[in-house]
C-alpha cells in the first residue's frame, strides 16, 4: 500500500511540475516533457531518479514490515 501511495504522489508531483511549467512557460506538454527529461541536464536527472529509488526502495521495505507484522498477529 505504501509502495502504491509513494509512486502515485511521484505522478501527481511530475504532472504539478508538468502544469506549472505549461503555464509559466507556455509551452505545449511535449516541450515540457521534454525539459523536464532533458538529457543535458544530467544533474537534474540523477536527482530526480535517486529520489524516486530511494523513495520506491524505502516504501518497500515498509510494505515487507506490515505484511510481517500481520502475519505475526494472525498466527498469535
């Protein structure tokens, strides 16, 4: 469940950043993809993917507890 939490506010905080961008910029959804991905920015890039990895890998690994602990209680 956290793990489905965490990847849905990565999506709604890339499609906030993406509408921000729209209206500041205006500039059609495509350039704005692309800016936001662009490859010359590779510090941006790496920022942005080891957030997601760490905040993926974290909400695993909170998942894998609740499922232990109901397991635990339900065996009790």
């Amino acid at each position: 469940m956290v793990t489905m939490a965490s990847f849905l506010v990565f999506i709604l905080l890339t499609s906030l950043v993406i509408v921000i961008d729209i209206t500041t910029y205006h500039r059609s959804f495509i350039e704005v993809w692309g800016n936001l991905f662009y490859l010359d920015i590779l510090t941006g890039r790496i920022i942005l993917y080891c957030t997601l990895a760490i905040g993926f890998i974290s909400a695993i690994i909170i998942d894998i507890r609740i499922l232990k602990k109901k397991r635990k209680k339900q065996t009790i």
